[in-house]
C-alpha cells in the first residue's frame, strides 16, 4: 500500500481550505449549489501541489475562487459594478473602517455559527456591489484596495477606488448592525 505524499496536516489545511471558500461563495454568490459548483470547478483546474506548499495552494485556490465569483456576480447583472454605489448620509454608527459595531469575532460566528441565516438574509437585500464589498472585507478579511482592485476587473470604467470601498463597507456593517438590534429587539419584545 502506497503512503500519500502529503501529511495528514497538508490534507487537513486543504480540505479546511475548501470548505472555507465554499462558505466565501455562498455568501457571495447567496447560492449554496452554485458555490458548490465554483469551488470544485475551481480546485478541478488548479494544478498547485498542496503537499508542497498547502499556503501558496490555498491563496491561489482562494483567488481564484474569488474571481469566479465576482464573474458570476457580473454576468446575472452586467451593470453591478458599472458604478459606486451612491453611500447615504454620513453615519455616526462607526468610528473607524473596521468597525466598532460589530467585532471580528461576532462577524465570524454570523458566517459560520448560529446567526449564519440572518447574515445571509440580510445579505440577500443588498446589490452585488454591496455585497461583494461586505464579503470580501468582512469573510476574506481583504483591505479596502484590494476589494477595489478585484472589484475593478469587472467595471468600465475602473472607478472603484480604496477610498469607496470603505464607505461602502462602513455602511454595510451599520446596516448589518442595525439589522441585528432590530432581531434582538423583535425576540424580546
């Protein structure tokens, strides 16, 4: 019997890798079946040897999964990021970029524990901009210009910039926010 190159620490980190960019593209995508389908598409025609280098693996994997996600996201609806958003009224919400409101290990735990059905709720009100911003920024965890930079691939004229990126994800973490106070409340009350 043969032993597998790879550890079983390799097999893990990939397989944990998979299901952590399934869980990206169903929240991009807001479809389980067609984020399935992006994911074992996208690691059928990666040929990275996860044994090697199970990191470089997984950030190619996670690229690429996330571009196939944002050209599906342009192709249901070609004008989606033709245009930046137009962001409401200033909000005293947050005070920084990264939020105040809701914590890394809040947003976390409405990806992947209990309160995933009112994350994807929510994210199914938004537009494809809105929410390839929030996921992005909130789920990947990528800077406000590397969201624009990704973002841009798909919109002509490339007009999203850093700067865009952040107000657009500082609303969304107000509104995902309130969203969730307005829950709580109705549970209570």
């Amino acid at each position: 019997m043969a032993e597998s190159p790879c550890s079983g620490e390799s097999v893990l980190t990939a397989e944990n890798a998979a299901v952590e960019m399934y869980r990206f593209a169903a929240l991009m995508l807001g479809s389980e079946s067609e984020a399935l389908r992006l994911v074992e598409s996208t690691v059928a025609s990666v040929e990275v040897d996860p044994c090697a280098d199970p990191s470089a693996a997984k950030g190619f994997v996670r690229e690429r999964v996330l571009q196939g996600a944002l050209e599906i996201m342009h192709r249901q609806d070609p004008a989606s990021f033709a245009a930046v958003p137009v962001a409401d009224a200033p909000s005293s919400c947050l005070e920084d970029e990264d939020g105040g409101t809701l914590s890394a290990a809040e947003i976390s735990e409405l990806v992947s524990g209990a309160g995933r059905n009112r994350l994807r709720d929510w994210l199914g009100r938004l537009s494809h901009a809105q929410r390839a911003v929030f996921v992005q920024r909130a789920v990947l965890g990528q800077d406000n210009a590397a969201t624009a930079t990704a973002i841009n691939r798909f919109a002509r004229p490339a007009t999203w910039t850093a700067d865009a990126v952040g107000r657009l994800f500082r609303q969304a973490l107000c509104s995902l926010a309130s969203s969730l106070a307005q829950a709580a409340a109705a549970a209570h009350a």
